[in-house]
C-alpha cells in the first residue's frame, strides 16, 4: 500500500481526485475511439474530425494558467465540483450535436473544465499528504488518467459500436454526474493557496525559473509527440489489418498495457527522476517506431501500441512532480502551467496529426513522432539540473 501511513480521509480524498481525473481524461479522449463513427455521421474526413480534440486541448491550453489565478479564492472543494459539473454539461452538448461545429463548441467548454480541474488535482493532492509523498500522490491521482485511457478510448469505441457514438456520450454524462456524487461525499476541503487572491505568479528565483522551463518544454514536447500519432490510433491500427471488429478490444488492452507505465513511476517519482524519465521516453520511441510502415501488423502493432502508451503514461508523474518540486512558484499556477502545455502539445499534436495525416499519410506522421520524442529524450538527458539522477543530488532553490 503506498499510502497505509496515511489517516483514511487523506486517502479516500487521493481516491476521489483519482476519480475526477477519470473522468477528465475520459472526456478528453472519447472522441479517439470515436472518430471514425463522428467523420461519418458528420461526412468530414478522419484528419478533420480530430479538430473535436483539438477544440478541447485549445480551451485549456489558453486558459489553464488564467483560469486557475482568477479562481485562486474559490474553495477548492467548489471548484472541483464545479469542473465535474461542466464535463457533464459538455457531454451533453456533444450527445445532442446537430452539426460538427456545435459538437466542437460542447468540446469547447469542457475544456474549460479541464482548465482548471486538471490544474489543481496535482495541487490538491500535495495538500494532503506530506511533502515526502508528494510524488507518488501526484502519481497514484494521475492513475485516473491512465485509467482514462483504460476505459474511456475502447469504453466509448466499445459502446460506439453497440449503440453508436451518440450513446456513448450519454453514458460518460452519467459517469460525470456520479463522480460528481463521490466527490462530493468523499473529497475532503483543503485551504487554498497562501494569499490566494487573483494576481500573477511570481517566479521566486532565475534558477527555479530555469528549472521550470526546462521540465514544462519537456511536457510539452512528449505530449505533441503522442498526440501527433495517438489521436488517429485507431485508423492507424486499422491500416495495420487490425480487423475493425477487434479495434475497442485492442484499444482496451493498449490502455490496461499503459498503467503499467504509471505503476513503474511512481515506484521511481520520488527516487530516481532521470532514469525514469529517460525509460519512459525510450519506451515512447521504441513503440512509436515498431509501428512505422508496415513492420508489424494486425496484434502486433497493438503490442507496439501499448509499449508506447506504457512509456507515455510513465513520463506524466515525473514533469508534474518535477514542476512542484522545482519550486518556482504556487502548486497550483505549477500545476496549471503544466496542464497548460500537455494541452498545447495536444491541440498541436490533433491539429498537425490531421493535416499530414491527410497530405502525407501514417509513414510521415509516425517519423514524425519519433522524431519530436527523441528531443524530448535528448533535452531529459541534458537537464540533470530538473531531472536529477538521484533526489537528493540536486535542490532547486526556493
């Protein structure tokens, strides 16, 4: 148990913010397992159709850190209901789309949401555990987005499928509204930030600052590297033989492969950032290149798949708990600033995905891939200062 040290209100508030960020990413990334069933409902093709991602990763890469300054007095508490209230509206919106737009302006809005819940879950973990297990609660709340990933891809393809992907939109608004349920009962009240009225952050010195620019350009260039490849996974995987009949169970067992990832981190998060980081990155590329052309197909290349996904889950507690630790400024805008730029790197990822996926096709898009990943491998290597070998070995300054 990597918490039975705590009192049982500290956990059962990690689980209900493992909860929320279930259902966040469960929002987020439904459209994925979705795109095929959306491209022909709305007659647009696949690369368009990821815009619905892109509509999402834009809304919090704009507003995450503005977001999170200007709610800075709110309950936190409040806040995080507030989030899960504003998932269940956007599903709606997006279950009832007449038109591709409007399905796009409900994306919209739920990235609002993803604003700022997903900028103050890290925070608000850290809040409720000593600093010495800041790491691994950031890694055991992060897990709701692994599972995210486990369910929410395949689930939403799964019920696609079934009863088409109106309905599985519908469902995922039921989620919303009983997490909202637990977290209300479950989710203990923390104090906001220190002065926690709106204003600017402060960067509380140059090598804190330099510090934390490093680890954010670092989350931002392994979030574009996944999403340039990842949000068009299932066409990908259906290029490679996969029947189409076995996509939601591949895309199940791509998603349950990655957990694994997140486990190995948060045994390595408060310990060893630099090797954990760097074989997380590794397992990236290495995946992201088996699926190249046509070197494996059918079962195999969903192997590739979940080896990259696993690499990928791993890498999110190391930038989340390197951004906290750096200590350049509040949890909360460290947090926001990291949710931030996993967005931008999705919203560029979908975006550019779509276009050379439509222009060039999977060879160029997969290279692609594999070469942003392999900066954001090499700058890891060369950032001994935010992603020491060892903890210990190297402070920020506060």
């Amino acid at each position: 148990m990597l918490f039975k040290t705590l009192p049982g209100q500290a956990i059962a508030g990690l689980c209900a913010l493992f909860a929320s960020t279930f259902i966040a990413v469960t929002t987020e990334v439904a459209p994925v397992g979705l795109l095929i069933d959306m491209s022909q409902a709305f007659h647009i093709e696949e690369g368009h159709a990821g815009l619905a991602v892109s509509a999402y990763a834009l809304l919090v890469g704009l507003g995450a850190v503005p977001l999170t300054i200007v709610t800075a007095r709110m309950d936190r508490k409040m806040l995080m209901l507030l989030c899960l209230a504003g998932y269940v509206v956007s599903n709606l919106i997006c279950a009832v789309a007449p038109t591709f737009p409007v399905l796009c302006l409900g994306r919209a809005l739920g990235g609002l949401s993803h604003a700022v819940l997903m900028s103050i879950a890290a925070a608000y973990a850290s809040y409720l555990v000593p600093e010495r297990m800041t790491g691994r609660a950031i890694s055991f709340v992060y897990g709701g987005t692994s599972l995210g990933s486990v369910l929410g891809v395949p689930g939403a393809a799964a019920i696609g499928e079934l009863a088409g992907w109106r309905t599985a939109l519908w469902v995922i608004s039921g989620l919303a509204v009983m997490l909202t349920i637990f977290i209300a009962l479950f989710l203990p009240r923390v104090r906001a930030p220190a002065g926690g009225s709106p204003r600017l952050p402060t960067l509380r010195s140059r090598h804190a600052a330099r510090i934390f620019a490093i680890v954010i350009s670092v989350n931002t260039i392994f979030f574009f590297a996944h999403n340039l490849l990842y949000t068009y996974v299932a066409p990908l995987l259906l290029a490679h033989g996969l029947p189409e009949s076995d996509l939601s169970i591949a895309l199940l067992i791509t998603g349950a492969v990655s957990v694994s990832g997140l486990w190995g981190a948060g045994r390595l998060v408060d310990s060893f950032p630099a090797a954990g980081l760097f074989g997380g990155g590794i397992a990236m590329l290495t995946g992201m290149s088996l699926v190249y052309d046509h070197m494996l197909s059918g079962w195999m290349s969903v192997a590739a798949v979940g080896l990259w996904c696993a690499g990928y889950a791993a890498v999110i507690p190391f930038v989340m708990a390197g951004a906290i630790r750096a200590r350049a400024t509040s949890a909360d805008v460290a947090g926001a600033a990291i949710n931030s730029s996993s967005n931008i790197g999705i919203l560029f990822g979908s975006a550019i995905g779509g276009h050379l996926l439509i222009t060039l096709g999977f060879s160029v898009l997969c290279l692609a891939s594999v070469s942003i990943a392999l900066i954001g491998i090499l700058l890891t290597v060369f950032s001994p200062v935010a992603f020491p070998r060892k903890l210990g070995d190297t402070h920020p300054v506060s």
